[in-house]
C-alpha cells in the first residue's frame, strides 16, 4: 500500500441487518442465559469512608504502611488528576460516575499471616473454587503460580521458593512497595505516567494492590505467571496496578485473568499495567477478561478502563500482549507497545467478544520510535444481542523510525442484526521507509454456515461455538495452552448459542 | 422409508411445490429430475430442514416418523444426509475437526460410543480413498479454497464417514468435470447398500450414466408429472424437457 493511500484508510462504520423471526427468537431464548459466576462470598470488611479528597489518599498510604514516596507520588497524581476531565471520545455510552460515591479501599481482614494456602480463608477457596480455578489444583497439575487478588489485596501468592532461586520477584504490589521500594522508585509511572489520562491518574492516586514482577538479567522464567483478580465488595472500585520488569535478556509470560460477581450497580475497573522490556528481553502478556457483563437488560456490569502499555527499552526487546474480552458492559482499553530500541518487536492479538447491551472500545496504539522496529495486529471482534464492538488503532511511525513495519488486520464478526461492529483506524507516518499494510473485513455467522453443520447433526449452539472459534483461532493460537482452553469455553459460555 | 404425501411448500410467498407425492424404499436409487426452477432443490432443503422453506400442506414420513416435525440436525442424527449443491466454507475450522464433532453426534445418537482422534483417524483415512481425497484436506477448513469439484469430493467424504441412510445428492454434478463426476459416482457406488436409500436430484442426464437410478421422476412446476425407470432420463436427454410440460399441459 502506498504512503498516500495509507493516509486515507476507510473508517467502516458497519452495521448489518439481516436474519427471520424465527432466527430472531432463538437469538433472544439463548443470548438471555444467565452469568453462571453470580454470586457474593460473605467476608468482613475493612473500608474507607465513601468519596475521594486526600485524606482518603493518606489513609490507603497509611493502612498500607507505605513509604513517603508513595504518598507523595499518590497526592500528586490525585492533584492532577482533579484538573482533568473524563474522556468522551470513545464509542461508547454510560450513565456519569459519580466518583465521590465509592469505595476507594477495601481488604478482607487478615485473620493472621498466612504462611500456605491452607490457611487461606476457606470462603475465599469456595470463590475460586466456584471459579473452577482452585488454587490447590492449579499448583498440582498445571504448575502455575498463582498470585491470587480478592479485592484489593494479595491473599495467597504461590510457587515464590521456586521463583525465587532464579532471582525472581512475584508479588503483590504492596509487597513490592515494602520490599523492593527502590524498584517501584524507579519504575513506577515511567511508562504510564499519571498525567497519562484521566483513568490513570485516578489509579495512580488510590490504587490499592495489584502485581509486581521482576525477571533478571539473562533469566528465563520456568514458568507462566499467573493472577486472578476478582472485585467482591458492593460499590467497590477496583484500581489494580501492575508492573513488570524483564531486565537484559531475560523473558516471562505472563497471565491475568478475571471474573467478577453479579451486581446491580455498575462498577468502576480502572487499572493500569506497565511492561518494561530491556535489552533483548521478551514479555508475553496474556488476558482473559470475564468481568460481569450486566445482565440481558443492559443493567449493571462492570465499566473497564484499562491503560495498558509496555515499552520496549532497548535494542531487540519484544512485547506481545494477547487478550480475550468477554465480560464488562463497557470496555475501554488499548494495550499498547512503544517500540524505542532499534529491531524491537511489538504484538497485539485480540479477541474482543460483546453480547446484550456489551459496549467495547478497544484496540491498540504501536509507537514506532527505533530503527527496524516491526509490530503486528490481529484483532477479532465479535458482536452479537444488541452489543456495539469498536476497533480503534493507532500505528505511529516516528521521524527516526527507519523501515518500520507495521501489519494490521482487522476483522468484525456479527451474529444477529441488532449489533454493530465498528472501526477506527488511525495513521500517523513521519518516515518515508515505513512499509504499513492493513487488512479489514466484517462478516457475519450465516445462516448457510449454521445450517450445513446443522445438516451433519450438530446443534445450532455448537454450531456458533465451532463457527466463533475458527474465527478466533489466529489470537487463541498465541495463548499459553491451558489459557487457550479457557478462552474457549468462556466464548462458549458467553455465546451459549447466539445464532445469525 | 421415505414417503411424501402431497407436500406444498413456498418460500417468500412464492407457491414452489405444488403437491409432491414419492415413495422410496430402503435399497433404492431415485432420481429427480426437471428443468430449472421446477422446485428439484426446494424438495431437496424442505427434507434437509431448512427454515427459509414454508410448508404449506402435506407430510413426509421417514421410517414412520413425523420428519418435519424434526430440526434439521434430528434429522441429520436419524441419517439424513444432504449433499449440498454449494457446499459452505468454514474459515479456521479444520475439516477434521468439523467431521468429527459431526460423526461423535450422530454416534451418540444412535447410542454408540464417540471415537476417538485415533479410532477418527483410522476412519477417515479409509474412507477419504473412496472418493480420492488428499489427506491434507483434513487439516484445511471446511471447504476453504477447495476447487468446486474437492467441494463435492468432500461431501461424498462426509457421506461415506457418517454412512446416512437416505442421502440427497442435490445437483452434486453441477461444475463437476468428467473425472471428477466419475470419482463421485463411484464413491457413491461403493457406499450403496440394501439398508440406505439415495436421492439424486439433477439437471442432466449424464450423472445418471455413473449412479443409475431404479426410478426416475420428473418434476414440472412443484409437480412429479412423470415417473419412471432409467429409460426415462434417456429420453429427456434426447427430447429436452418440453415434450413433458406439453404432454401435461403445463405452460413452459
């Protein structure tokens, strides 16, 4: 493609309309089933008072017995984050936030340290049971660690011994702030800074927990990292933070994945992860998102704005985020990768699914700074119900950004007519070498496809299963096998049968 | 087997069959066949299930059961195979997979045991000979860059995996070159046994030269106006479909 035919790639704004009565009926018998993880599990709680001014903000620096650093780091986001405005320009509808009517820190009580997982509150094991991600089992048979997030804070955090003797830091964020202050000094904000935007300077002030991890130079990580995170508390925002940190060569794949309980009110997720790739290092993040979706009546649900974004320091550093989006009733997130070194290497592979009154905002953003830098988009978005599913990209290419490389597709899956797929994608070249190639293509699941496998006698709820799946299979193919596994049932679940 | 008692059926409000009435019997071989428009393909999609299709009056029996009573994959799952005329693509899903989830949900139905990807595999490498498939096509999705003719290769393929009882071969020979056609006619051959049944709707007389029919009936404006044996393909080969319409007053 040439440069100038970059410059004026086609905003598709696509909604389809097709499908019978009857089509329509079987549509709305089976995209009504119910969030199968509703539910609340009955833990004391400590909280803070409602509402957001800087007492709030010292009182979560001093529950959480944080250095000075950190309260002032905290105040200053706060500070300006009040000098912001929230931003509209998604595509995407909701009721105004009334951010003086929350919850801004909550902890299960500690009934004593706990030193194994035995010890873990046995309600909480139930919810992750529920979960069907029970911790015991996981450790057992798939030798994962597990940090496991209620809340707003760590309870069990596993497989640290053997982490540890490679020089591996895996913990919670607060622990990191007590352990390893100098770290969090040094990293934290430097690639999302909390005048970023208006999300991530509310994170930056009141973020409560969340993960750290530290890879050292020249260390591969035996094994995939693993968080689940979970928001319980009624009226509670969750306001995770994240950091990753893979020094000189080192390498680390990495999964987050969450579900969230049934409610009435909308919930606010505003997290912000940060990835620093050094020298030649590789980070793989991976995320299946499941938050609750509101139900079929468009109530409830949880809002998810998301600042994702890694930096590729150093020369021949590689970032690749793969995520899975099905939950949330509105999503806004762009996981992005500022490709800095020369030959660095950034990747995005989504799957973003929206059913009912679902909305999505998603995409990415590749900064292309460094010489010989390459990135690559595959984005699959499905809609079905009355959902709204946008792409929204931007690959820039700096001015000293020689034979950068960029290809992007992106492809909208439509199954019922009242849904829209939409994308948006956005060019912004400074070097004349910059070779940009983007694909895009909206397609619906037809009744043809449904019927001939309904002809070989397999249901039209298996049907869309099998139909969806290959669809996806470009972005599940990038995911760690047992996360694989899970995408694929969770499209299941939150397809259970959409028919176009 | 099969018997069609006076089936209407319309589509978008469009009368297409008018009064069908056929029987066919477990071992049989029938041909339908008519110029086009005459409703071949309607009677093929009304058996297979599908929805677009109204029907208006009538009933069809299949082994004594209420088949429009059934969705389209009970009917699948009792052995009702439908060669598809324009076999539909399945990007990202492999052909193996497809097949499989196909075969383990009509095994279940007949209440026997699913195969594994083993027992699958040993299955399908047999049976793909029998219409000369390349292996590779199983790892490739469901119809996807396939030629027109590795198209209907691959629905004798299914056939002869899911061995159905009554299959309707809709305008199979369609875009078929000569050795493609013979390929097909002779995995259908080979399937032919006294406890299944065969549909062949066509156009054309010379699909008949490789599966010859018991019985051959022609369809004129939704209606079965002649019925008779492999003869009678040869003479509408000869004569062209007018003599029929003429004979039985329908306007061409």
């Amino acid at each position: 493609m040439s440069d100038a035919a970059m410059k004026e790639l086609p905003k598709s704004d696509y909604d389809d309309k097709f499908g019978s009565q009857e089509q329509q009926e079987t549509i709305e018998r089976i995209t009504k089933s119910e969030y199968k993880w509703g539910w609340t599990t009955d833990i004391e709680m400590e909280t803070a008072p409602k509402g957001l001014n800087e007492e709030i903000i010292h009182f979560i620096s001093q529950k959480k017995n944080e250095p000075a650093f950190m309260l002032e780091w905290r105040l200053k986001a706060f500070r300006h984050w009040q000098k912001m405005e929230e931003p509209r320009w998604p595509n995407v509808q909701y009721n105004n936030i009334d951010y003086q009517n929350a919850y801004y820190y909550a902890a299960p009580k500690k009934q004593k340290q706990l030193k194994s997982l035995d010890e873990v509150d046995p309600k909480l094991r139930e919810t992750f049971d529920k979960l069907g991600i029970s911790i015991t089992e996981q450790k057992r048979l798939t030798g994962v660690a597990v940090d496991a997030v209620m809340d707003s804070v760590s309870v069990a955090t596993t497989f640290k011994a053997e982490l540890a003797k490679h020089g591996i830091i895996f913990c919670s964020f607060s622990e990191a702030v007590q352990n390893h202050p100098e770290l969090v000094k040094k990293y934290i904000g430097s690639v999302v800074p909390y005048t970023d935007n208006f999300y991530a300077a509310l994170n930056s002030a009141v973020f409560s927990d969340g993960s750290f991890c530290y890879i050292p130079k020249g260390v591969r990580c035996p094994m995939e990292l693993s968080t689940y995170f979970r928001i319980n508390a009624a009226n509670t925002g969750q306001f995770e933070r994240t950091l990753i940190v893979a020094e000189e060569g080192a390498y680390v794949s990495y999964l987050e994945g969450c579900t969230a309980p049934m409610r009435d009110e909308n919930q606010l997720h505003a997290a912000v992860v940060e990835i620093v790739a050094h020298k030649g290092a590789e980070v793989k993040y991976s995320t299946v998102q499941n938050w609750y979706p509101g139900d079929a009546e468009g109530k409830g649900g949880i809002y998810n704005f998301v600042t994702k974004r890694g930096i590729c320091l150093d020369d021949n550093a590689k970032i690749s985020w793969t995520q899975v989006e099905t939950g949330s009733a509105v999503t806004w997130k762009y996981p992005s990768v500022i490709l800095k070194g020369d030959n660095t290497v950034g990747e995005f592979y989504s799957v973003a699914l929206t059913n009912n009154f679902q909305q999505a905002d998603t995409g990415t953003k590749m900064i292309h700074l460094g010489k010989n830098t390459r990135s690559t988009i595959i984005s699959k978005g499905i809609s079905a119900g009355k959902s709204q599913n946008s792409y929204r990209g931007l690959v820039r290419v700096g001015k000293n950004a020689e034979n950068a490389r960029n290809f992007s597709q992106c492809d909208s899956l439509l199954i019922g007519d009242r849904c829209g797929a939409h994308t948006f994608p956005y060019l912004e070249v400074h070097n004349k070498s910059a070779k940009i190639e983007h694909e895009a293509t909206t397609s619906k699941v037809g009744e043809d496809q449904i019927f001939y496998c309904n002809q070989r006698g397999i249901s039209t709820e298996d049907a869309i299963g099998i139909i969806v799946n290959g669809y996806c299979k470009e972005v599940f193919k990038e995911l760690p096998m047992e996360f694989a596994v899970e995408a694929q049932k969770l499209l299941a679940i939150s397809l259970e049968g959409s028919v176009g | 087997m099969l018997e069609i008692k006076n089936l209407e059926a319309s589509i978008e409000g469009n009368k297409i069959l008018r009064g069908i009435d056929l029987k066919v019997n477990a071992g049989e071989v029938h041909a339908i066949m008519g110029p086009n428009g005459s409703g071949k393909s309607t009677l093929a999609n009304v058996l297979a299930g599908r929805e677009e299709y109204e029907i208006d009056g009538g009933e069809v029996l299949y082994n004594g059961d209420d088949l429009l009573d059934m969705s389209p994959e009970d009917r699948a799952r009792a052995g009702v195979f439908m060669a598809f005329q324009y076999p539909v693509e399945i990007p990202g899903v492999t052909n193996a997979h497809f097949l499989k989830t196909a075969l383990n949900e009509i095994r279940e139905a007949r209440g026997e045991e699913k195969l594994d990807a083993v027992e699958f595999l040993a299955l399908v490498k047999e049976r793909m000979k029998l219409v000369e498939l390349d292996q590779k096509l199983l790892n490739r999705s469901v119809n996807e860059g396939f030629s027109g003719g590795e198209k209907k290769r691959n629905e004798i393929f299914q056939m002869a995996v899911l061995e159905p009882k009554l299959t309707i071969m809709d305008e199979t020979d369609s875009g078929l070159d000569i050795d493609a056609l013979r390929i097909v006619s002779n995995g259908v051959n080979k399937l032919k046994n006294p406890n299944s049944a065969t549909l062949v709707i066509t156009h054309y007389q010379r699909l008949l030269n490789y599966i010859v029919p018991d019985f051959v009936h022609v369809l004129v404006n939704g209606r079965i106006v002649e019925s008779g044996g492999k003869e009678l393909a040869l003479k509408l080969e000869e004569h062209g479909y007018d003599w029929v319409k003429e004979a039985n007053n329908v306007a061409a």
